[in-house]
C-alpha cells in the first residue's frame, strides 16, 4: 500500500468522513495490478492510490460508492477480457 493513501485514510478517519478501501484480493494471469493493490473511495467518487485505471477502476469506485457508509463491505470477481481490457487476466476485489 502506498504511505500516501494511507496517510489520506488516516486523515479521513480523524475527520469522521466516509470512505471505502478497495483492494485486489487476488489474480489469475495478467492483470493490471497485484494482490494487495488497494485505493481509497471518498464520498465524493474521488481517490487515493491506485488498483490498476481503466475499466476495472472506474467499475470499482462505482461499486464503493455504491456500499459507502453502509458499514458493510462487497467482493467480486472481475475478468479483465469482459471489462474491454487488453491485460487479459482476472481477480477478485474486496
């Protein structure tokens, strides 16, 4: 995890914001980050750090935004193919 995301995780928690943490539990092939990449999700739709870009990104932020502040959390399996991208591979999020 890059310090930086979780410095803004930190900050967020002190100031009683909402977020969600996205992480790449695993991968199958290639893909467009490894196991344990994670981002934040503000409420606001904007991010810290990264899990790759593209489609697989854009589905994730709105998949979080979609469980913000409900306290509980979502796992899915993506295959990058499907998503239109060229990386090929797949993986599960949390």
């Amino acid at each position: 995890m890059n310090l930086d995301t979780a410095q803004t995780g930190l900050s967020l928690l002190e100031k009683g914001e909402d977020f969600a943490w996205v992480t790449i539990l695993d991968t199958v092939g290639s893909s467009p980050r490894h196991a344990g990449a994670m981002m934040l999700v503000k409420a606001d739709g904007s991010i810290a750090g990264t899990i790759g870009g593209g489609p697989l990104e854009a589905t994730a932020i709105q998949r979080a935004l979609a469980v913000l502040g409900s306290g509980g959390f979502y796992t899915e399996w993506f295959d990058a193919a499907q998503l239109g991208m060229l990386c090929g591979g797949g993986g599960s999020l949390l």
